[in-house]
C-alpha cells in the first residue's frame, strides 16, 4: 500500500465521486430518454431482465430435454440409470414395453421434479445413450404457483428438443418468456375475472394433454441398486 492508499480517506473521497457520477450520468440520461433524446447511450449497466437478457455460453447447464430419434419418438430406454446417479430422487420413471421391435423398453412417464432437483448433471453424465441433455440454454423454472408447475413431463422435455431444432438456442427462452407473460396476464387480466384465481389459470397448449400429476414417490435407492 502506498502512503495514500494507508491514509484511506482519498480513496473514500474517489469511490464517493464515482459513484456521485455514475448516479448524475444516470439520471441525466434517463431524462434525456425521456424527452427522445440520447437514445443510443444506455443510462444503466443492469440488464433489464425480462425486456433485455443476457445469451448464456455455450457451454450452460440449464433446463432438462430429452432427446429425439429421427422418427420424433423419444431416444430413452427406461434403463433407470439417470434416476439412481440422480442425488436429488428427483426422476421417475415408468416403463413400458415398446412398439419399436428393436428397442426394449420406453418410458410411459418420465418427469423431474424441478423443485428437488439440484441441477448437477448426474443424470446427463449417467445415460448410456445420451437421452438426456441440458443444453437448452433456459435457466430454472423461477415461476409458478403451485407444485405442478415445477414438475417437467415427457411431453415437456421431449417438446424442448424439438423446439431447439426448429427454432435454435434462443426458441425455448422465448417461449418460456412468452408463457410466463401469457399467465401473468391470464392471472391478473381484471378483464377476465374467471381466471382471478392461480389454479383456474390457462396452460400453454403443449401441456393441455399432460396426465394427471399425483405425488412423485421417493425412490427406495437399496431396492433399485439391488442391495
Ligand atoms: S441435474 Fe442432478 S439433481 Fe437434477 S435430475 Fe439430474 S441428477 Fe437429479
Ligand atoms: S434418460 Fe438415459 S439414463 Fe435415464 S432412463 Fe432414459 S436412457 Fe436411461
């Protein structure tokens, strides 16, 4: 430190006028945007989430998909191995025996609770035939208003990939930010009052033929490990 830097108070002194400028500038050009004018020059750094938002890198661990076959069926083979590596118990699975005569098995209902889940790719890493990724560049549910709407089906997962291949990294940010606007407006729209309550609210139309969800069950690991 120098002799300055050890006496503190210059160095109070700048942080004040730093701040004391960026608080000037600010207001400054909110105003000016206001009236029109300087709207090229951005008044604050803070991303103005959901208007504006940051691109995740490439490399983001988001939400869950599960991956397609060429002919759109799902890729999983109800082997079970994501549910054990899962630490969360947060997979349940059930299997059923499938049309296709070259694979064994398929999952009838295959859902992560999202709210248990600790989003640590365990269950990536764990799938023998990458069935399960979390490349689709949306960060965790944040919204909802009962347990339902943390709980991500098949039909859900599966509609993420295809929604990535058809419409690129950005397609399933945008139509989750369009599906959080569309409740958020079905919910408080005071011009329809019969959807005032939160559990009489619409659901996006890729979840209208979702099954009943009932409680996930606690999966017995030493039963599934066989021990
Ligand atoms: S990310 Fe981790 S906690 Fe979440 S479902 Fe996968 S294994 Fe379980
Ligand atoms: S997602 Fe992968 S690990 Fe999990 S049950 Fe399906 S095939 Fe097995």
């Amino acid at each position: 430190m120098t002799f300055w830097e050890r006496l503190y108070l210059p160095e109070i002194l700048k942080g004040i006028a730093i701040t004391n400028y960026h608080m000037v500038r600010n207001l400054a050009l909110h105003t000016a945007h206001l009236f029109g004018l300087a709207k090229d020059k951005r008044a604050t750094t803070t991303t103005q989430y959901p208007e504006e938002r940051k691109h995740y890198p490439d490399n983001y661990r988001g939400s869950h998909r599960l991956t397609l076959r060429e002919d759109n069926s799902v890729r999983c083979t109800s082997c079970f191995l994501c549910a054990t590596a899962c630490p969360a118990q947060c997979i349940y699975i059930e299997a059923g025996e499938s049309p296709d005569p070259n694979v064994e098995k398929y999952p009838v209902r295959y859902e992560i609770d999202t709210l248990r889940c600790i989003y640590c790719g365990l269950c990536v890493e764990a799938c023998p035939c990458d069935a399960i990724r979390m490349d689709t560049y949306v960060h965790p549910r944040i919204w909802g208003f009962d347990r339902k709407d943390f709980v991500e089906t098949k039909e859900l997962l599966m509609h993420r990939s295809r929604v990535l291949a058809e419409k690129g990294r950005e397609g399933n940010m945008d139509e989750m930010q369009a599906w959080y606007k569309e409740q958020d407006a079905a919910v408080y729209n005071p011009m329809r009052p019969e959807l005032k309550t939160y559990t009489e609210r619409e659901r996006p139309s890729h979840l209208l033929k979702e099954p009943e969800l009932t409680e996930l069950p606690a999966i017995d690991r030493r039963a599934v490990s066989g021990k």
